[in-house]
C-alpha cells in the first residue's frame, strides 16, 4: 500500500502529461471473442447475399413490367432469367440455412 501511496502522483502526473500532449494510448485485447467473430461474419454474409437476391426480385419485376427486348411466352427474357437467378441462389441460401440447423 505504500509503495502505491508514493508513486501513485508521479504515475498521475505522467497519465496526465501524456494527456496534454495527445500520446497517451490505451490497448485493449479481447479473449475468446473468436467464436463471436466467426458467428457474426456469417451472418453478415447471409444478410449480404439476402439483399443480393432481393435486389434480383425487385429488378425483375421492374423488367418483367417493361415488355421491352426479347421475349418468351410474352414475358421479357431478362426478367426471367433474373427471377430464375434469385430462385437459384434463395434456395441455396435456404438449404444452407436448413443445414447449420438454426433458423
């Protein structure tokens, strides 16, 4: 206890010092955050490829809308292939869903 009553104003005066000049660092490690990591960037992941698959919807249904370029049973081709694009890779995201085993 008095070893920390006699330097506690110098270790002060040297916090506040580093302060005054803007040196002062403070680190900080993290401990068995790993799995946290591991488990948020899979769902950024999954989020991302969501708003992927949304974004497909939405522009092939404005296609669909336009009646303009190619057609196929009276449906443009583009918007087709989108909508079977956004099929493909929603079922995917599902089945990859089902598999982790957590909805």
């Amino acid at each position: 206890m008095y070893r920390f009553k006699s330097t506690f104003p110098k270790d002060l005066n040297i916090i506040l010092s580093k302060i005054k000049k803007g040196t002062l660092n403070i680190d900080f490690e993290h401990h068995g955050l790993e799995n946290f990591i591991l488990h948020m960037d899979k769902v950024s992941n999954r989020i991302a490829f969501s708003l992927i698959i949304a974004a497909l919807v939405i522009g092939s249904s404005i296609i669909m809308q336009t009646d303009k370029g190619p057609l196929f049973l009276g449906f443009p081709v583009l918007g087709i292939i989108g909508f079977l694009v956004a099929s493909i890779l929603g079922l995917g995201l599902a089945i990859a869903i089902l598999r982790s085993g957590r909805l």
